[in-house]
C-alpha cells in the first residue's frame, strides 16, 4: 500500500497527490497536519508532498521532517514539489514587489 502525505497551503500540491492517487492503486492520500495518526509501518512505498513558497518548503513538512528525520522507515520513500499556482502567480509577484 502507498501513503501519500503532502504538506501544501493552497490545494496545489493536495491536487498533484490526487492525480497520484489514480496512477497508483491501491494508495491513500492524507494532509500531513495529521501525520500523527499514522503507523508508517502499514505502508510499502511513501510519497511526501510539499509546496514552495518565498523560496522555502512549507513550515509544517520542516517541522515534520525535524521531528522524524532519525526514524527508519522501512519503505520506499519518494518526494515531490509543488510551486506556485499558475493562477495566482500574478499575486505571488505582487506580493514581492511589495515588500
């Protein structure tokens, strides 16, 4: 069974954990806020998610990552990265400009 865990902000890398799920049979998506409730063990393959955004990866996976970086999963671990949304790009601009 795969675990898919993303850590996003504005449900692009939810979306990009969902298209994963319909190549991947078999597979769960959970949002990494419930990371808690997880036996890592239950699973064969791991895929985290996260987003980018001002040039760093999302606070909640850095925190996860800092508090689960010593445990030795026993599965295959895989990543992905989202950034911004085309859509929103234009805020993400202005946003910059303006600071």
């Amino acid at each position: 069974m795969t675990l898919i865990l993303y850590f996003g902000h504005f449900g692009t890398t939810k979306k990009v954990a969902e298209i994963l799920k319909g190549y991947l049979p078999d597979s769960v998506c959970i949002d990494g806020s419930n990371y808690k409730k997880i036996n890592f063990n239950d699973y064969n393959q791991i895929i985290f998610g996260s987003n980018i955004r001002d040039s760093k990866l999302n606070k909640r996976f850095l925190k996860f990552y800092k508090k689960n970086k010593k445990f030795n999963y026993v599965a295959e671990t895989y990543a992905y990265i989202c950034s911004a949304d085309e859509n929103k790009a234009n805020e993400y601009i202005k946003k910059k400009k303006n600071t």
